[in-house]
C-alpha cells in the first residue's frame, strides 16, 4: 500500500476512481429508484384510463371479465377481478387474494389503487362491487435491473474512457514536474547554478528554496575553498615564522655548548622569547578561529569612551566585549608601532550593522600591503603580521567582516551586527546580509 500511492500520481488518480465512484454510484441508485417509480405511476395511471373508459361502456359481467382479461394481458400477464357482495371472479383459472382495503374501498364507492406483495392493485367502485386488474410489478423491477445493467456497462465505459482522459490530462500537468527531475539528474555536483523558473505556480516556491539551498551551499562551499587556502597559507607561514627564530635559537645553543658566552646566552634568550609570542599568537588566533563568543547588546561610544577614545557617530551591536577590546587594542598597537596618533574612531550604519572605523593619523598602508594586510604573518617587514588577522577573526567571528583602507592614515573597520539581530559565526547578519 506504502509503495503503490507513495507515488503523486497514483494518489491523485486513486482519488480521482473514488470521486467518480462517489458521484456515479448514488446517482445510478438514484436513477433506478426514480425510474421505477415513475414506471409504476404511469401504469397505474394507465391502468386506471382504462378502467374508467371501461366503466363508461358498461359492458355486462361476461363481457366485462373478457374486457379484463385482455388488459391483464396487455399489462404484462395480470388478472382481471369482479367483485359483486361477497363473491369474487377473476379472469384466470387461479384466485388473486386481494388486499382488504380495497374490498374495503369497493363497498365505500371509492376507487383503490395501490401495491401489495409486489402486485398493483386499481379498482373503481360500481353498483355495491366493483372491477379492477392485478398486475404484478415484474417488470417495473426488471426495469430497475435493466437500467443497472445499462450503467454497468455504458457507465463503466465512459468511466474508463473518463479516466483515461485523466490520466493524459494529469501526465500533461506533471510534465513539469518530470523535466525539473530530469534537469537535477542532469546537473553535475560542481553545477550549483540557480534553477529556472518553472511554468507552474505551485512549483515555484519548491525552485525558489532548491535555489536558496544552492545559494547557501554555493556560499558555504566559497568560504571551505577560503579558508582552506587560508589553512594552507596559514600553515606555510608559520612553518616559516618559526622557522626563523628557532634557527636562530639552534645557532646560539651551539656557541654555548662550546663556550659560555654571555651574548650568545642573550640572543638564545631573545629568540626564545620571540617565539614565545609567535606561539602565543598563533594559539590566540587558533582559539579565536574556533568561537567561544558571549555577545550581548553593547553601546559602541560608551564602550570606546572607557578605553580613552573620541568617537563620532553613535551604534548599539550585539558583540563580545572582551573579544572587541582585544581587536580595538591590536589596532591601537598596530597604530603606534607603524602610524602615529592620535586614533579616530568613526562610527557608520550600514543595512543591518555598524562599522567601526580606527583610523590613525600616520601614512597609511603601502599600496602592495592594502590587498593582504589582514591575512596572518602579512606585514611591513617589522612585527609577527598577527595583529590585524586578530582583527579579521573577531570580526568574522560576530558574523560581520573587516576592511582596511587609506583614508588620511591607515584605517582599519570591523562590521558588527546590530544588537537586534542573532549573531551567527562566521555568516552574514540575515539571509543576502
């Protein structure tokens, strides 16, 4: 049963039978019903034409039973009575029991008719008696099994030729359906175009969400080849970075283990500790990569003001402090090692975020360093390049996204969302964010 109607077109031609079946089958009873009874008042009203002429001949007794039998006989094999007080005579050989309210009807001078075990009964009072024809309903009956034959086969041709009909009208309006079927199974994995618009109406919220699905997997997808290139840069440099001061460190071990040498000693110490912060930077922004954000709704010029700051414009965002203030004071330290204060800080709408612009009043970035100055271990030949990656992984982290440009100094903006909207790491604000 699962399997024959897990099919839409089996369920819609299943309820289809049913429909016809459900409006066929009552209005063929019905048919019958009303056919039988308007063949039934029509023989009686004929039945009763007849009797009534025949009364106004007056034929006598004899003649009457003759007059009778030829109308039992004309209405399909019934027999003819006279009543006359208390005796009866039929027109056949076999006596009819008659009902008693037409005996009853008789000696009230009062016409009958009506059926009585199958059999219709008219009569017209006469003289203290009366006459009257038996005539069995068998063929009024036979009426009804007649019609039920004629629908059982002419109804159940049309009901076939009806469903057939269906079923080219139904394949034809499905054929939308099967050419969308046959476009995915056509497509290649790497294809993750948008969807025609389809013809039908009802199919277009199912294209609109298959595209929004291929929109969002087409994104994801982007940012996986991103971050995997990334991942790969990320692991070439710092081979590199700490290539360097251990190489260094190698070198000062080997003067000490020939001779004590206080120089040595100080540059092993040195580049021991330089490498110490290349570690500790790379765990920070491991750890930063990896989430662990507690936003809640925060007063960006407020928040700024208590970290000594002059900020224009106002923005209330949905942010972590303690990760703001580790992105705020890596570009303040960015800003002192290679810029000169003092630091403005811009606040400016944008759609569903505010940017956060820390611009210092140095020269700004070299034009070869704009394009890769947030990826780590990037910089101008002096620091570890860390700092701004801190920037962009914070920003990243909240959803939003960083930017530097030359404005006057070098500028440095992050984008956070505004405190009315649910942050999602690593994902615009909303849907097209």
């Amino acid at each position: 049963m699962a399997t024959a109607f897990s099919s839409l077109r089996a369920r819609l031609f299943a309820l289809l039978g049913l429909a016809l079946l459900l409006l066929l089958v009552p209005l063929a009873l019905v048919s019958v019903k009303e056919a039988e009874k308007a063949a039934a008042e029509d023989l009686e009203r004929a039945i009763f034409s007849r009797l009534f002429l025949l009364k106004e001949e007056g034929p006598k007794e004899e003649a009457l039973l003759l007059e009778l039998f030829r109308l039992g006989q004309t209405y399909g094999g019934g027999a003819g009575f006279v009543v006359r007080g208390e005796e009866v005579r039929f027109t056949e050989l076999q006596d009819w029991p008659l009902p008693e309210p037409l005996l009853l009807a008789l000696r009230e001078g009062r016409p009958y008719q009506g059926v009585w075990r199958g059999v219709l009964y008219v009569a017209l009072p006469e003289g203290g008696g009366g006459f009257g024809l038996a005539v069995p309903l068998e063929g009024v009956s036979g009426l009804g099994r007649r019609l039920l034959y004629r629908y059982a086969t002419l109804g159940g041709g049309l009901f076939l030729l009806v469903f057939l009909l269906a079923y080219l009208a139904l394949t034809w309006a499905l054929r939308p359906l099967s050419r969308l079927e046959a476009l995915l199974q056509a497509r290649s994995p790497e294809d993750l175009s948008p969807l025609p618009e389809p013809p039908l109406s009802e199919l277009k919220p199912v294209v609109e969400a298959l595209n929004a699905l291929l929109s969002r997997v087409s994104h994801l997808l982007e940012e996986l080849s991103e971050k995997e290139a990334l991942a790969r840069r990320f692991a070439h440099h710092a081979s590199h970075e700490l290539r360097t001061p251990l190489t260094a460190l190698k070198g000062y071990l080997e003067v000490l283990r020939r001779r004590p040498e206080p120089r040595a000693l100080e540059g092993a110490l040195r580049e021991a500790a330089r490498l110490e912060r290349r570690l500790s930077g790379l765990l920070r922004l491991s750890q930063l990569e990896a989430g662990g954000l507690r936003p809640r709704p925060l007063d960006l010029k407020a928040f700024l003001a208590e970290m000594g700051l002059a900020v224009e414009g106002e923005g209330v965002v949905l942010a972590d402090p303690e990760l703001l203030a580790l992105a705020v004071e890596n570009v303040l330290e960015n800003a002192r090692r290679h810029g000169r204060p003092p630091v403005r800080v811009l606040l400016q709408r944008e759609g569903e975020g505010v940017w956060l612009w820390l611009v210092d009043s140095g020269p700004g970035f070299p034009e070869g360093l704009l394009e890769r100055a947030l990826e780590p271990f990037v910089h101008g030949g002096e620091g570890m390049g860390l700092g701004l990656a801190l920037v962009a992984a914070v920003a990243r982290l909240h959803g939003g996204r960083a930017r530097v440009e030359n404005r006057g100094g070098a500028a440095v903006g992050l984008l956070l969302p505004l405190a009315s909207l649910k942050v999602s790491p690593g994902a615009p604000f909303r849907e097209g964010g």
